[in-house]
C-alpha cells in the first residue's frame, strides 16, 4: 500500500511517498519543490499562480518516477486558502489569492457592517479578515475584477484546485472551509451558509461540494495517469488544511492539547470538544468529527527571526547566527529587565481590520542588538502567551506543549519556558505529509467516522 501525499504550500510543494509498515506510515522519499509569489502593491497584495502548483506536481512525479507506479491513493494538503477563481473545467482565471494578502480589508469590514460580528462569530466562529476570508476575497473579485467573476464557475481553495485539476469534483473539506465566513463552522454540518451568501447576492453554485477530508473527488483522470507514471489511476483525496493534519500527524485529538508550530508562521493550536469563538483568534474544525482547533497565528515567527538576521546581523552565517549568537542574546536576557519591547506585527495580523506595522520600542544609546533580539523572541512568545491565557478560560489546558518545526531550537524553547507557557515542551517531527498520508490510509481501509 503506497500514499502519494501532497502539501500545496505557500512557497513550496512538498511531496512524499508512503508505506504502512508494523502499523506505522513510513516515508520511502520526500521532495520539495519551491516556486515564487507575487508579492506587490507595497506589501498589500501576495498571491500565486496555480498553474505553478501543477508543475510542481508534474516535477515532483517525474523526481519519483520509479515509485509512481504502485501508487494507491493521492492525499492533498493545503495553504489555506489560496483563494482560486476557476472556470467550469477546472482552469484559473486568475493568481490565487493567498492568506498573506491584504487586499480586500474593506470587504472584510462590509461582511462585518453587515451581518454583525456576533453573528458571524456564532455561526462562522470567525471575524473575517483581508486574506483570510475568502468571502473577502470574492467580493474583491466581484468588485474589481468583473470579468473574472462572472466566467468564474466555482470559487474554490487550493486543495479545490489541485483535487479538480487531477479527478473531476469541485470539492473543500471542513478544515479549509472553516476561515472562509461561508461555512457553518460552529455546526460543522457540511453547509454553506446560504444567508450570509444571500446577504452579498452569491450564490451556493458557485461554491465546491463540501466532503470529508478522507473522501475521494474521483480517481486520477487516466491522461493524467499516462503522463506520470500513476499506472492505477488512484482515486484523489481532498485531504485538509496544512496545520491542521500536522497536528493529527502527532497525535493530537484529546481536548485541552496544544501544538506549537515554528515555520515561517508560528501558529499555536489548542484542541477544542466544542466551538469557542472569538475576535482574537479563528477556529478551525479538526479532520476528526467533534473536534475544533483554536488557531493562533503570528504572520513573522521565523520570518521575523530571518529578517533580524539580514539586517542586523548579516555579516554572520546561519550557523553562527542561530547556534551562538541568538543562543547567547536569549540566555542574556530571559532574566534580566530590559526597555526595549517588539511589537510583533512585521507581516500584518490576521486580526485585525488595519494594517498593523512592526516596532521597537524604548531604544536607547546603550541598546545592543542581542538586547534587540531578545526583545524580538519576547514579543513573539507573549503574542502567543496571551492567546493560551484566553483560551484557557473556556477550558482546562495539558501541562505539555507539543511543537514542531525548523524555526526552534533549545534557546527558543527556553525563551518559550520564560516569556509563554511555563510547562514542559516535547518535540515532535511534525508533518502536513504524514497528516495526509494517514487520512490516505483510512481511506484504504473503509474507515469512516
């Protein structure tokens, strides 16, 4: 039995094959392929072609040709949304709007003027935002690109593209669903909220089939198959969003866990057994049934810390820039009071309504750039220590914080120790592939839930 698990990220395509082996997935090669956005308009616009997502598909089964062949299912995962117009045989009328954008804040505050942001939060459980609300994002098109929206057929997500692209169903799973201010998210009923669509003349049509993660939209159409060498013509999954099948992929289903992932974005998850909605952080249903995610994201965790490094630091390598110099900044630091604070909006806020900027604030002649640094690592972990303190109204949290991704290290978990959560930090090796492999493999075996 072999999984062929794509994850359609924001900046790479990574792909993997995988076997179940003694009861476990195993990865036989993994590949990524990255490709570039379009990042414009002073910032404000970031989005993607689509047809760059296919060609990272075809180049990554050409990479592993030799196990093509034997493959039995192909799960996606996805950057969400990475909103995509698409005519009626699947094509991209234009770049796929991504969840850095900023474009539609005024469409954004329109749904809000409208149906009311307590409304929205009981039924949605979600305040849309300029990128990640794709609601947002359709009424831009509507509004600025006229001739886009009316030959558009289906408004979809990434993994809608891709999945209609390789079968032959318009199709979104709950997970990506949850953040586009369309779907009944505090229910996770499989529906689209037809008064909300009313609301902006929209119309249900134009929105995928709602399915399960673990549902197929079809099997790999056989040209498809031809070209890559995928002899089988395995049915293709819709699979779910990214973060979302990371944290499945390390086992967290139990309400009260938390997952902490380190990537270009930081996102801490708590898992919820009922809908907690609010203004300060979105929802995102779990892949499993009665399971939600509170979903925290701060746009720059790494980026901010790849930033720093540039332009304060840039005579150093990588390696002596986060294996001694950042180290030693932390440690310097995480006992110490100092003036200097960051606010940690380099790369905007999904909360917000306005473009929030980045600032140091309290420098003096005697700053350093260790003491700048480590005001940096404190601003992006009280972020997050806020959030877990909200959160932790509603419910009762685990004494254990699971985190992942290359944006850490033993420096970073003990400034994480100090300035967000005092509680015990296990690593796990995260990943959106295992994630999709695993639901993969319950669709091989008939299991529904």
């Amino acid at each position: 039995m072999k999984i062929l698990s794509v994850d359609i990220g924001t900046t790479a395509m990574k792909m993997g094959v995988f076997e179940e082996r003694e009861n476990d997935l195993i990865c036989l090669r993994q590949l990524s392929l990255e490709y570039a956005i379009n990042t414009y308009n002073d910032g404000l616009f970031s989005d993607i072609e689509p047809q760059k997502w296919q060609q990272a598909f075809e180049s990554g089964c050409k990479s592993m040709a030799d196990l093509m062949g034997a493959v039995e299912v192909i799960s996606l995962s996805g950057t969400t949304p990475g909103l995509t117009a698409m005519d009626e045989n699947g094509d991209a009328l234009n770049p796929a709007i991504l969840m850095l954008d900023q474009r539609s804040r005024p469409q954004a505050q329109r749904i809000i003027d409208t149906i009311g942001m307590e409304k929205l939060l009981n039924v949605t459980a979600n305040m849309p935002v300029a990128g990640g609300s794709s609601l947002a994002g359709i009424l831009w098109i509507k509004e600025n690109l006229p001739e886009v929206f009316q030959r558009t057929h289906v408004f979809g997500h990434s993994n809608t593209f891709m999945a209609r692209w390789l079968s032959t169903k318009f199709a979104m799973d709950p997970s990506s669903a949850s953040l586009t201010a369309m779907y009944n998210t505090v229910s996770n009923d499989m529906s689209w909220n037809k008064e909300i669509l009313d609301a902006f003349d929209l119309e249900i049509s134009h929105l995928p089939e709602l399915i399960p993660a673990y549902h197929s939209t079809g099997r790999l159409r056989i040209s498809l198959a031809d070209k890559f060498g995928l002899r089988k013509e395995p049915p293709v999954l819709i699979g779910g969003n990214d973060a979302v099948l990371a944290a499945y992929s390390v086992g967290v289903r139990e309400p009260g866990e938390i997952f902490n992932i380190n990537g270009t974005c930081e996102i801490t998850m708590v898992c919820l057994p009922t809908c907690f909605p609010s203004r300060k952080y979105n929802i995102r249903t779990h892949v499993l049934p009665q399971r939600w995610f509170s979903f925290y994201v701060m746009n720059a965790g790494g980026k901010a810390l790849e930033w720093f490094k540039s332009l304060f630091c840039s005579e150093m390598t990588d390696e002596k820039f986060y294996e001694d110099f950042m180290p030693r900044a932390i440690d310097m630091w995480l006992d110490r009071e100092s003036g200097v604070t960051y606010i940690p909006y380099l790369m905007g806020s999904r909360y917000s309504l306005e473009p929030l900027k980045a600032e140091f604030r309290g420098l003096t002649p005697e700053t350093s750039r260790e003491e700048l640094l480590a005001a940096l690592v404190r601003g992006l972990y009280a972020y997050q220590r806020e959030n877990l303190k909200e959160v932790s109204i509603e419910m009762p949290l685990t004494d254990e914080i699971l985190i992942s991704g290359g944006a850490v290290n033993e420096a970073l978990i003990r400034a994480k120790t100090r300035w967000m959560r005092n509680c015990s930090y296990r690593f796990e090796t995260e990943s959106s592939l295992k994630g999709a492999a695993m639901l993969g493999r319950k669709y091989l075996a008939g299991i529904v839930e």
